[in-house]
C-alpha cells in the first residue's frame, strides 16, 4: 500500500470547493509518457495552475503502474525545481471500469479515482460506485463516478448512442454512491470525432463543420439540484483545427474532426462544472509537430528531435487552455 500523500499528491476535494467558488475549472489532462508529462508540469509550475493528471486503463497499461507512481512523485518534485513551493497536483485514474482496476490504483498512490458504471443499469451503477467509494474513502482518496452516457470513441471507452444525464436522478445517485463529484453528459463525447457531420452544421465560408450547442440547459437543472456539488465534463477536447490541418498537411487523414468550442467550455467553466477533461488535443499537438518534422525534415531519426518540439508545443497548448479556457492560472500560489 502506498499513500499518495507520501508522494506529495493532493486529492480533488479541496481544489474543486475553491473552483466552483472561484468560477473556474481545474484542467485535467490525460497523459501517457514523459514528454507529455513534462509538458503539463512545465505549464502548471509557471502559471501556479492546479492541475490533475489523468491516467486512463490504457495508459496504466501502456506505462506500468510501478513507473508511473514514481513518474507522479517526480512530477512533484519537478514542480518544486521549477519555483512551483507547494504543487497542487492529481494523480486520477480517468475511466476505471472495474472495483479491481480502482483498488489496485488506490493501493499504487493514485490520490483521485473515477469509476465508471454509466454503461450499467442504474442501480448496478449505483452499487459498484458506492462499492469503490467506500473503499477509497478509507484512504481519503477521492472518487469521481458517472451518470448519463457520452458517445464516442478513446481509449477503453466507446460508445455509438449518448443519453444526457436525467437532472432527476442526481440527487438519489450522489447521495447514495457517496461519490464526491459527478461526470454528466450533456452533449460532450470522446475522441476526435465527437460530432457525425450529420449533427452539424457547414461554414459557408470555410466548409468546417460547426457541432450542436452543448445543453446548458441540463447542466444549470442539475446545478439546482445539487447546489455546490462539483460536476465533470468529459470528451471536453476543443480539436484545433490548426492541428487538424497540419496533420493532413503532412500525410495525415482526418477528415471532419470537430471538438467542443472553446467559447462553450469557458461558460461551462463558470459553473459547477469544476473539472474540464482534456486529451485528443494534446495528442493533435504532439502528432502535428512530429508529422511536420518527419516530412519537412526526412532524415531526422533522433527522438529528441521531434519529441522535444512536440513537448514545447503540448506546453503552448496547455497554457492557453489554462488561461483562455479554464481560469486557474494563478489559483494555487
């Protein structure tokens, strides 16, 4: 057993009571190696931005739990190294699917944990999510759980048909799950495609797609129904087409990618939305830059060549995301 306090993490609970009073959102970006870890830290440390590091099944997987406890706790001290005194940092297991996957991360120094039952019948929903919070609650580990389904595709999570979470039915679930704070759905998904081009509109100037409007009007239903209590959007990738164009610019094919507006997120983040997700675009950042340098410059074979650009272009990324979008620059002096 490992405490994340031990490896100077902090939970969730603290920083989103001081978000949905400060009317901003904590960025929580998904990461899957060094450099995009780097990346994160480096714009967080420099802008004194809270921040949650969110590591999907996949990821775990794709890192090794051992290497990724102590990546976490260099996180940290990076952190410290770079003048950040005392870093807010998360270490989240984002899309845990089973109490075993949400156990072992507990028990591995993860100091957030989301399980996700959205999929199951809603009492089955209910009773796996009050399972994992229990558990978690004995090592102050804070749980996030979700209610309504996100359509989409990432990672382990796909789904073709999204339902928007039902406003009646937040009071009952969080009570009873004991969860600490609650994912909706309200017209977000997952992936680089959130949006079939038959749910969007054209630009008549550009020919680019413009998506639906996210339903506020669910989110502000369930804001008043449960007042303060803080609430996840996932799938929340805004898919800069300036990525989007250099990939295909340099050999890539993505054809009618579209993500959330960042105008939408900015107004979501005023609210008791307190946690925005954040993954295809760093993964755009970081596979435009390589593209590019890989055609434009054909005989480059040294990684640090084209990861250490990739690396300072997430950074961009995660700054304007943090100041632009999210307003937690400066949040956690």
């Amino acid at each position: 057993m490992v405490s994340y306090k031990e490896l100077g993490l902090v939970n969730t609970r603290e920083m989103f009571a001081k978000a949905i009073k400060g009317g901003y959102a904590i960025p929580a970006f998904n990461f899957n190696n060094m450099e995009q870890l780097q990346a994160i830290i480096q714009a967080a440390a420099e802008l004194k931005s809270p921040v949650i590091l969110q590591v999907s099944k996949g990821a775990r997987n794709y890192a090794n739990q051992t290497l990724l406890r102590y990546m976490a706790q260099g996180a940290v001290e990076y952190a410290k190294e770079l003048g950040w005194e005392h870093p807010q940092i998360v270490l989240h297991l984002d899309h845990g699917d089973s109490f075993e996957l949400c156990k072992s991360c507990v028990d591995f120094g993860f100091s957030s944990v989301m399980i996700d039952g959205s999929a199951l019948p809603y009492e089955e929903n209910i009773a796996l999510s009050k399972k994992v919070a229990d558990y978690a609650h004995q090592y102050d580990v804070t749980v996030e759980a979700e209610l309504g389904v996100l359509a989409g595709v990432e990672d382990e999570v796909s789904a073709e048909q999204s339902h928007y979470t039902r406003p009646e039915e937040v009071i009952d679930f969080s009570k009873r799950t004991g969860c600490d704070s609650l994912a909706i759905s309200i017209g977000t998904s997952h992936g680089a495609y959130k949006f079939k081009p038959e749910q969007c509109t054209r630009d008549p100037k550009t020919g680019r797609l413009v998506p639906p409007p996210l339903a506020f009007g669910v989110l502000h239903e369930i804001e008043k129904r449960l007042p303060g209590f803080p609430i996840v959007l996932h799938g929340s990738s805004s898919v800069p087409q300036e990525y989007v164009d250099m990939i295909n610019a340099h050999g890539g094919k993505l054809p009618d990618a579209v993500g959330i507006p960042e105008e939408q997120l900015r107004e979501a983040a005023k609210s008791a939305v307190c946690k925005i997700n954040i993954d295809s675009d760093s993964r755009l950042a970081m596979t435009a830059t390589i593209r590019r340098i890989f055609d434009e410059q054909p005989g480059v074979f040294d990684p640090r060549k084209y990861l250490g650009p990739a690396r300072d272009e997430m950074k961009k990324l995660y700054e304007h995301k943090i100041i632009d979008v999210l307003g937690s620059n400066g949040k956690a002096e």
